[in-house]
C-alpha cells in the first residue's frame, strides 16, 4: 500500500458535489491462473493499469455510482491516498475521477486479483 501523507482519526466524512472518494484499492500482489505469484508493481512501470475501488462516498450530485459499489478505475485517475480511521476502522481513503471509470460491479472483485495466464 502506498503512504499516505498524514493520518486523521475523524467521525465521518461527506463528497461534494459529484465527487466519489473510494477505499480498498488494489495496490498488492497479484496471481496468475496457474499459480504464479506477481509481486506488487505498485509505482513500477508494469503497474500502469487499471485498479479495483470500492466506492465510500459520493457527492450529491452523482447520479451514475452508488455507495458500495466496485469501480474499475483507468490508471493514475486518483489522488494519493490518506490514511484516516472513522468510528475505529482504519483505511485509506482517495478521491477519484468519476469520468475515468471503466467498469462498475455491485460484487466485488476476486480478492487476490486472479489474472488468467492463457
């Protein structure tokens, strides 16, 4: 997981307008069909690719994404994130750009990030 810049204990946290801020981003290894781990490329040049998100809060004015949902992000489209802790759970929080969103899911992704190697 990449550092955040600070982190900030806070009750609650609200998107303006039609932002959407996500958490759980995928920044880890990854696993081939056959087995074969990939180390993290986070910050490498083979980790330019899209990423996995789900959506934490979204400004009044998005219509298209819901809380809860997976979105599939087109690389780079987020900010750094920040490490906040909200009612006693800790995560990483990132603001988004809603215009460079590839794919929405209501399920989410396969936790290891299977890539089919055939």
């Amino acid at each position: 997981m990449a550092t955040s810049v600070f982190q900030k204990n806070i009750n609650s946290i609200r998107a303006l307008h039609d932002h959407i801020i996500v958490r759980d981003m995928n920044f880890g290894e990854r696993t081939l069909s056959s087995g074969i781990v990939l180390a993290s490329d986070d910050r490498k040049s083979e980790g330019i690719r899209p990423r996995w998100a789900k959506v934490y809060a979204i400004g009044p004015e998005q219509k298209e994404i819901k809380v809860g949902q997976w979105v599939f992000v087109e690389h780079g489209r987020w900010t750094r994130g920040v490490e906040v802790e909200i009612q006693g759970e800790s995560m990483t929080i990132r603001r988004i750009d809603g215009d460079c969103i590839l794919l929405v899911s209501d399920d989410a992704p396969p936790t290891d990030d299977t890539i089919s190697d055939k």
